[in-house]
C-alpha cells in the first residue's frame, strides 16, 4: 500500500495499468487523502497527539519535505492546515515570517508547525529544534501562540514540544 500511495503516473504504467486507470487510481487516492485530511476540521487540538492524529493524513505518502502549519481558533479549534514549504527529498529550509502569514491573515490566534522526514526518522533535527524556539519568539511578537512542532516520519511522529515519540 505504501508503495500505491507513493507511485506516480510513470511508476503505475510501468507496472501494467494503462493510462485511464492509472489516472483513476491517482485520482482515487488524491480524493482519499483529502477527505482524510478535511475530516479533522473543527476538532479541538489540545496535545500533542490531538495534533499528530489530525495532521497526521496531510503528511501522508509525501516523498519529500513539506512544511504546513495548522491553523487553530481562540479555542485551539482546527480551522485549516497550510501548506508552507515543499523542499526536497533532503529538507527545506524555513523562513520564520512565512510561518505565520495565514495566521495573520486568517486571524488565527494559535498555530501548530508541522512538517515530515522523508528519511522516515522523526527525530528532530538541531535546525528543526532552531526553527521551532524562532517560531515561538516570533509568534509572542505577532500574538500568535505555538502550540507545537510536529515531526512525522514512517507511520511515527514526534512533538518538539513535548519532546516524546509517538508510540508506534
């Protein structure tokens, strides 16, 4: 499964599926994927692992790095996730003002950061760990709180704030 979830339209013709079907397929799973990811909408983010099960789907099968930060009312409430940045299969590097730009224009009071390990290791990496104590710095300058960073990769994840892997 991890495999379908990852191929692409070359990767599916040559393994035998013919052009319709793997564009059925393709679409299949990008729909999957979305209504995974919409159903965690409006659900009240209090922890680490409220954080990691509804972001969790948007990290899905990704190949490469990707940085999304969620958006969360007064109420830590889910409003939307967004992504920011789309590195490559070794990292992407982070621009703390772009963190908070849907924020602030969605007036969203609390933000979780979250992004994924192509690598499948979630430990946080030293510039992973700088990312996160600039957000934070910067977030109590705009009035944005965050809450967390999430780091996922291979079915696991880890919270920089809480500085706990995940149970598998």
């Amino acid at each position: 499964m991890r495999g379908l979830a990852q191929a692409d339209q070359t990767r599916l013709l040559e393994h035998g599926l013919g052009p319709a079907t793997a564009a059925r397929v393709l679409a299949a799973r990008e729909l999957g994927q979305r209504a995974m990811a919409a159903g965690a909408d409006g659900e009240v983010i209090d922890g680490a692992e409220a954080a990691a099960r509804a972001l969790q789907p948007h990290f899905a099968a990704l190949d490469r790095e990707e940085v999304k930060v969620a958006l969360l009312s007064r109420k830590h409430r889910l409003q939307g996730v967004v992504r920011v940045y789309s590195g490559n299969v070794a990292g992407t590097s982070v621009r703390i003002g772009e963190l908070f730009t849907e924020a602030l224009r969605r007036n969203a009071p609390a933000i979780v950061i979250a992004h994924n390990h192509p690598s499948g290791d979630p430990a946080p990496s030293p510039e992973d760990l700088r990312t996160t104590r600039d957000a934070v710095a910067a977030g109590k300058l705009l009035g944005v709180d965050v809450l967390d960073h999430i780091v996922f990769g291979a079915g696991r994840w880890t919270s920089i704030g809480a500085a706990q892997p995940s149970p598998r």
